[in-house]
C-alpha cells in the first residue's frame, strides 16, 4: 500500500473504538464465505495477512485463521457482529472532516440559507445540524448595539470613542482637522500632524515667503510662576547666564512689553547642565512697580523638555508637595452637549446609555484640553519659604503661529475688537459678566480702544516691520461671526497707513507696555470663556434666521468676548541675505476656542502646516530647531537614541545587496552623531599638538597638514614626507594591531572622562561667540556689517595665545554653524563636516568648477569574520550536536562579534578625527535643498578645538572653508561655514 493511501485508510480508521476486532475463529467470515463460493482462497488470504500488518490500529494482532471452522456458536459470533454494526453506526454519525453538514451535500442540492437555517436542510441531516449549531464555535456572536455606520457616527457615540483614544496621547483641538488632512504621527505624548497628504512642500515655502502659514503649536508646554518679583529673580538667576544672551531680568522682557527667550541650565553649573531652550513673558505691572509685588511669569517650552525644567524649577524654588489638591478639569460639558443629552432622554428611551449598575450614566462629556491628565494628581506647587507658586498650565492656553510678511492681514481680518457693552440682558446674565463689569471702569475702556487702534495699525505693515517679540494684548469678538461667504487671501492697503505717524513711532518703539495688558492672565475670565461658548447650533439656528441670508449676524451683548495675546515672532536676523525672513505672529488664546480661531484664519488664505514644515522654516531661517540642535539637553540625548534606534531598525529591514556599507564609505556613525567621542578625540589631538607645536607659521602649517592626513590619504601623501612615514607605518601595521591602538586610545579617554567629571557642552557666550564668528570670515574688505561686528566684538588677532585660554576655558565644546554649498550638492542627516587639506583648497583656487575631492574606498575587515560566525553557526546546526556540548560551546564561544551588522562599524569606534582621509570636524544635525537660497544648506555642530586649529593653518582669503560628505558617499563638497551670532 502506498503511503497516500496509508494516509488515507489512517484517516478513515481514526475514529473507530478501539475494542473493535475481526475474530475469524467464532465463525465464518464474509471471505470464507467467497472461499465456499469457488475464491481464489490463496490470494485472499495474502490479502488478509497483508491488512493485518499495515492495519494495526483497528485490529488485532492475533493470527487469521484460513481454515473452514467445523462448528459456529452463535452467542459468540451475534456478539462480534453487534461490536461491528455498533462501529459503523458511529462511524457514520461522526464526521470525518471539518466540514459542516450543509457541505456534505452535493453542490447541486445546496442552498445559501442552509448554512443559518436548519429547515433548509433536508430531513436526514436536521438533527445533526440542530447538534452542530448548539457547540459554541458555531454560534452567532452577539453584534455591537452601535455596529451600523450611522449609530456610531452619531454625536453620542462619536464623544465616548473618542474621550477613550485620548487617554494615552493628548489631542489637540484641531486633531480631527488635521487627522483628515496629515499624516498624524505620535510624539512626546501628544498626536501631532507631520505633513499634508496633499503635494504642497513648495506651496508651504510660497506662503511662508509670500503670504502666510498657519501651525498648530498648542502642544507647547506653559508653566506658571506667581511671586514677589524680587524672590523670581534671584532664583532664576542661578539658571541661566547674562554671558549667554539676555535673561529674565531684561528690562524690555521685565515690563511686559517684550518676549523673552534663553537657554536654562542647571542651577549654578552654566556652561554645563543645559536644559533646553524656552520663551518666557512676564505680565505688565499694574501698580507701582516695587519688586515686592506680586507678579505672574509664563514660561514656554517644548514637551520634551518639559520634566527636567519643571524638576530643576522645583528644587530652585524649594516647592514641597501642593497643600491642596488641584484637579484641573480635563472634560468639560459645553452647553450644546447638555441640551443633546436632554432631548435623548425626551425623544427616545432606548437611545440612553446605561452603565454597569444599570442607572442612567451621567452625559457624556467632551474633553477640552488634556485627557491624559489624572485628576488625583497636583499640577500646582507652592513654597513654603518663598510664597513662589508653579501651575502647569500645558493644554490651558492654545497657541498658533502665523508665519509669512501678510500675517498681519489676515489677523486683522479674521479678528474683530470687542465691542464695549455696559447692559446685560436678564438672560444672559453669566455670558460676559466680566466684560460687561469692566466695561463700566472708564481707564480699562480707554485701554481697550489704545489696543483697537494699533491692531487696526498692523493691516498695512509687515509682520518684520514690528520689533522683535512684541507683545500686544486685546480683547475680540467671536471669530465665527466674521466668516465670508468663500474663502479669500487677504490682502494689505499700506496706502491708508504709508504717511501715518502713528505708524512710524509703532515701527521705531514699538507697542507701549500697558497695551500689552490682557484678560488672558486671569484664571477665573479664562474659565468663564470655556464653560460659556455659544455652541455652534445656536449660532446656526441663529443665522438661518437672517432676513438676508449670509448678510453679517449682530449678536449684541450675547457675543461671546475672548482675551487674546499677541506675540510677535523674529524672523531671520543673522547674516546678510533675506532680512527678516520667516517672521510672524503667535495668537495665545483660551482652551475651547481652537477650531474657533482655526477656521476663520483658514478662509483669509492661511494654509497650514506641520512638524516637517516647521523644520524647513527653521531650517531656511538658519536657527536651531528643536530638539535636534540642543545636544547638550539630556532630553536631546535620549530624542537621538530613539533616532538612532528607529534609522538602524530601517537598515536592518534592507538586505546587504540593497543598502550602503558604510564601513566601506568610511562611515563611523551613520545613525548618531557621537559628539563626546568627537570631543574627546580633539581633546588628545589638541594636547598633542600643543606638545609638538613650531613657533614659526610655516612649521605650523606643516602640522595642521599633517593632522589632516589620515590613514588612507594616497592621493595627497606627497605634499607631506611626515603624513608619508606615518602613512606607511599604518600599512604596514597588522589590523590586530590597529584594533590594539583603538582600545588603548579609548582607556585613555575614558580616563580623562572620568577625571574632567563632565562630558561636553554646546559654547553659547555671545562674545566668544562674535570673536569666532569674525576668524571664520575671509578678510573684512567691504562687508561692512563684518566690519560693524569687529568694532563691537574688540577683535583680537588669531595667535596662539589668543586660543590659550579659550581651550583651557572650553576643552570639550561644540559649537553650532551654518553651511552653505559653494557647488551643487544637497547635505544628508548626519552628514561629515571635513576639514579641507592644503592640496584641496589649491585645486580650488585653479579651477572654480572643482566639486571636491573623493574618500578613497575603504576595506570591510568584518565581513569574513561574519562569514566565519555564519559558517560556525551552520555546522553546529548540521552536527545536532548534543545539549551539554552546546551549552560549552556557547560558553567558550567569544561574544567580542556578537552585534556585528553587515556594514556598520561595531562599539567601540576608532578614532573619529582621523579615520578618513580628511579631518573629521563635525556632524550635520539638518540639511536639505535650501529653496530660499537655491543652493544646499545644512545647520550643524563642530569641535571648537578642531574649528580654531583648521582656522589657524588656513589662508586668509580661504577662512572658513570646509567639505561636507553625505554618510552614503564617497564625494567631498566644499562648504562655506558661518558661526551665526
């Protein structure tokens, strides 16, 4: 019998009783039977000895007899017969198969309704169907009661699924605008639009240049601080330096008038222990001005640096745990909600939900704000000693961005000034009871038109044609009222405002600090806002009333009233080219007005965008961005190990054949920008130089030379007979003894690590950074802005002793520059910043087309020790060998290789400076085709040592010139390098 056959006799027999046997001693069989008849009884019996072999599941072992019984006793033989029936009955009672009854049919005789009606089936085959749909895989789940479309489209169900996806990543007002229009991704806790879905990378760069760009930056973290002004300052001194810039105590910033912004670090540790970048304000006076009144300060930051500065601001100001417990309401009910939970109980019974208990549940709330937030858990800590109370405010104030010259038209137009009402109606006594009674203080209404009268002012200016950071304050209507018809681009009419004096002194001086006053600092007005919002079918029913439809809705003293702050945003302020660039406005406003304000600016010609958008606009605008630019920042660190982790998961999913080698590139971190490493190996190269250092310039131009000369610069090895020797040393040296060299160099700098006490820090002092910012420029000639900034800075020469002190001072920095192509080319992340060696910038010099020289290819020494392990591990898959013998062979297996990866350098690395054949200089935290300027550009960091040692061996008229290379190329490009101030 062949084996499908075995198989198939195996399946047929697997449901027979195992007491069943074929007894051919009792009695005669249906085959002697055959014999009697005149069988073959020769080959019958081969054929019964043959299944009594291969059968042996469903029969006994014992031997068939082949002779004619004498005698049949009949009690016996009724016995085997009744074992035999009984198993054939239960043989055909059982399926076999896995098919349900219906399907046992011919196809002819079946029918659709047989598989969920029984009287379908015909007679015979009821019962069993009736036993197979009482087993409980075969019956019918239980549906949803909201499984149809229309059900869980409905207002009620649509709230409760959606309160539920907010409890682990925070929503923002405008996330089902953006979730039908971006890709929405999740990052630090909130769900966020990285870009359109649509093609509009070019339009986003025509409107941030020629009209306007709308960004939802609501996820912005605000921590309150109420104080004496006195006891603010002196523990908010302690984290920032006025060497770096302007602090707290600016006078613009401190008046109230101006928007501040600064670096904070750890308390006491500056330059080291950076926290992150944030923009405070402070609210305007309303007294005299002592500092020993009470005065309130907003600090904004990003969400990923949000933990660390609230713990450092914690532990400045001593804040114990908060005295009384503040649950700050994540849901609120807005009144359109109660009216709907109303009618659902007066319409109908069985639209009403029911919980557990099976009470009616309390209606359904919608979350404004943060719903991640528990309500048991603090979010206000007060100080004993000091008074100083902190509020996290993230989620209570909305912020949106205006970027491009005609933000200013489309505030004007999309916002309206609040109209002055001193009666309120007996049924509306709760809307504006707050405006209605500051409108009865005549100082506050004069105010109120001061505040009309600029913003009126701002239609025919640009949003660069303001001073930077102002701060205006103002009180609007409902935006809502003021939709058009279609949507339209706003546009300015500087002919009313060209010859306005009033203009002019707003251009020179600015806002005045008390116009910078807003409602938006009260507490209580923000809460009475939220809660009294006119919902959107009011204002519809209300507009369907209009005698003329679409003709404007005066809704009177019932017009809801929101206190808005306007803060304008600097645009691009270093550097010669496109000043002012990228400026605009900040709107901060009350929670539950997002999609209020959103959509009226949207229909002046707006258009929106995301994460992605505002890294080009940072990008083009040559300032940091957030969180890539701030290294120093433990936030910053752990943001590119996720990077890191999630690029080396994408490489990994490629094969070999189709992704880069990038050892063969020479490519030591393509993923990560290892800037500790970086310093650390500057930090050895510089006290070697310092021991080895000529006194005259031609003897330091011959070591710089050296110094840029790797271990594989074969095309320049002549211009130096030292990088020669050298050179020829490091060939003949084996790679076990290079391997040996690598390790000692890093004991050497873990070492020094661990003594320093400090790893690196980012150089943010502006006068160092001015004096820098000058040696990286040719000579002065006609620039004058470069001449201005000699005069301010005190130059000093570029001696060694001028860089003595700046390296004791600052060993391990970073400095963070701009680059700008000279040639085509367009910069990668994690680009290399190179510096360029005597023989490039000569070849430079002759020929203007000279792209830049190449990387020679390096050789992968870890694939044939891959290809070993691969090797071993198969022979030890093909020799099975035993459970003991593996557990020692794991053990005595070295683990040096364990996380090789084809085509990546494994930890530790090697000497990052001088790897390559050009001098490793730094890293490209972003880059890209610049559209503003049409040529690559890039924002990165380098080593201040290698920057001030490649500036001293460099030529007057070549300052400044480096290479870049992409991680995937072999190809240098030269570069222009700024220090921006």
């Amino acid at each position: 019998m062949s084996n499908a056959k075995e198989k198939k006799r195996a399946k047929k027999m697997k449901n027979q009783p195992t007491n069943v046997t074929f007894t051919f001693d009792g009695g005669p069989s249906h085959s002697e039977i055959h014999f009697q008849n005149g069988g073959d009884r020769a080959s019958e019996c081969k054929k019964l000895d043959l299944r009594s072999e291969t059968s042996q599941q469903g029969f006994s072992q014992q031997k068939v007899s082949c002779e004619m019984p004498k005698y049949v006793t009949v009690s016996p033989f009724v016995q085997a017969r009744a074992a035999e029936i009984k198993a054939m009955l239960k043989a055909v009672t059982q399926k076999s198969s896995n098919t349900l009854v219906f399907q046992s049919l011919p196809r002819h005789m079946r029918r659709r309704a047989m598989s969920h009606n029984i009287k379908r089936l015909p007679r015979r085959l009821r019962e069993l169907a009736r036993i197979e749909t009482e087993k409980f895989e075969h019956q019918k789940k239980e549906l949803s009661k909201s499984k149809c479309r229309k059900a869980r489209r409905r207002h009620t169900n649509l709230v409760v699924e959606f309160n539920r996806r907010q409890k682990k990543n925070v929503w923002l007002e405008t996330h089902i605008w953006h979730a039908k229009r971006f890709h929405m991704v999740k990052k630090w806790g909130y769900c966020l639009g990285d870009r359109p879905t649509t093609k509009s990378y070019r339009a986003c760069y025509r409107a941030m240049t020629t009209h306007c760009l709308l960004q939802d930056l609501s996820y912005y973290c605000c921590l309150e601080l109420t104080g004496k002004e006195e006891e603010l300052l002196t523990a908010l001194a302690r984290m920032c330096s006025i060497d770096a810039g302007p602090t707290f105590a600016a006078i613009p910033c401190l008046s109230g008038k101006r928007q501040g912004a600064l670096t904070m670090y750890q308390a006491d540790r500056y330059p080291a222990g950076a926290l992150g970048p944030v923009t405070f304000l402070w609210k305007p006076r309303a007294g005299t001005g002592s500092t020993s009144e009470n005065r309130q300060l907003w600090i904004w930051t990003h969400p990923v640096f949000k933990q660390e500065i609230l713990a450092e601001l914690k532990a400045a100001f001593r804040c114990s745990e908060p005295m009384e417990v503040c649950n700050p309401e994540p849901a609120a009910i807005l009144p359109h909600e109660e009216s709907q939970s109303v009618v659902a109980e007066e319409v109908g019974q069985k639209r009403k939900r029911k919980d557990n208990g099976g009470e009616m549940a309390v209606p359904v709330k919608k979350i404004i704000g943060d719903g991640t937030r528990d309500l048991h858990q603090s979010y206000r800590w007060t100080s004993q000693t000091t008074g100083v109370v902190i509020s996290d405010l993230t989620m209570e104030i909305l912020r949106y961005r205006l970027i491009g010259p005609l933000s200013n038209c489309v505030l004007t137009e999309a916002l309206k000034a609040a109209c002055v009402h001193t009666e309120v109606e007996p049924t509306d006594s709760e809307i504006n009871s707050w405006w209605i009674d500051n409108c009865r203080d005549p100082d506050l209404v004069s105010l109120h038109r001061r505040q009309e009268a600029i913003f009126e002012l701002l239609q025919g200016l640009s949003s660069s044609d303001v001073p930077s950071g102002t701060v205006l304050g103002l009180t609007v209507g409902d935006p809502r009222v003021n939709l058009p018809k279609k949507r339209v681009k706003a546009k300015p009419n500087p002919e009313r405002y060209q010859e306005d004096e009033k203009v002019k002194q707003l251009i020179l001086e600015g806002v005045p600090a008390e116009c910078a006053q807003s409602f938006l600092w009260d507490q209580n007005v923000r809460k009475n806002i939220t809660e009294n919002k006119m919902p959107e079918q009011d204002l519809n029913h209300l507009r369907s009333k209009l005698l003329v439809p679409g003709s404007h809705l005066d809704l009177g003293p019932r017009e809801s009233k929101i206190p808005i702050l306007l803060v304008q945003q600097p645009g691009k302020m270093a550097g010669e080219d496109r000043p002012g660039w990228g400026s605009g406005w900040d709107i901060c406003l009350p929670k539950g007005w997002g999609m209020a304000f959103w959509l009226p600016f949207l229909y002046r010609g707006a258009r929106v965008g995301g994460l992605q958008e505002a890294l080009k606009h940072s990008l083009y605008k040559r300032t940091p961005h957030i969180p890539h630019d701030y290294p120093d920042s433990p936030a910053a660190m752990q943001f590119a190990k996720t990077l890191e982790r999630n690029l080396l998961e994408k490489f990994k999913r490629r094969p070999p054949a189709k992704r880069a080698n990038y050892v063969k590139h020479g490519t030591l971190a393509p993923f990560l920008c290892p800037w500790d490493k970086l310093n650390r190996d500057w930090e050895a190269r510089s006290r070697a130089f310092a021991k080895h250092v000529p006194t005259s310039d031609q003897e330091s131009c011959a070591t710089e030379e050296q110094a840029c000369c790797g271990p594989s610069s074969g095309a320049h090895a002549a211009e130096s007979p030292v990088a020669v020797s050298s050179e020829h040393q490091m060939e003949m040296s084996s790679p076990d003894m290079q391997v040996e060299e690598e390790r000692k160099m890093m004991g050497l700098c873990k070492r020094d690590e661990a003594a320093s006490g400090w790893t690196f820090c980012v150089l943010r002092s502006r006068k160092l950074l001015r004096q820098v910012s000058v040696w990286c420029h040719p000579t002065p000639g006609r620039n004058r802005r470069l001449q201005r900034l000699v005069a301010r800075s005190d130059q000093k020469d570029l001696t060694e002793d001028a860089l003595l002190p700046i390296l004791q001072r600052y060993p391990r920095s970073l400095v963070w520059v701009s680059l700008s192509l000279l040639k085509k080319g367009s910069p990668e992340l994690h680009a290399m910043i190179c510096i360029p060696t005597k023989g490039d910038l000569l070849q430079l010099s002759k020929d203007q087309d000279y792209c830049g020289p190449q990387e020679p290819k390096h050789s992968d020494r870890f694939k044939s020790k891959m290809s070993k392990r691969k090797g071993r591990k198969k022979r030890q898959d093909a020799g099975k060998a035993t459970e003991s013998s593996a557990l020692n062979t794991t053990k005595a297996a070295p683990t040096e290789h364990e996380d090789l990866v084809l085509g990546l350098w494994p930890n530790p690395l090697p000497d990052l400076a001088a790897h390559c054949s050009r001098v490793l200089l730094g890293f490209v935290t972003q880059g890209d085709f610049s559209l503003a300027s049409g040529c690559g550009e890039a924002l990165g960091f380098v080593s201040l040592t290698g920057l001030l040692q490649m500036l001293v061996g460099q030529p007057v008229d070549k300052k400044g010139l480096v290479v870049l290379r992409n991680p995937a190329s072999l190809q240098y490009r030269f570069a222009r390098l700024t220090v921006e101030v």
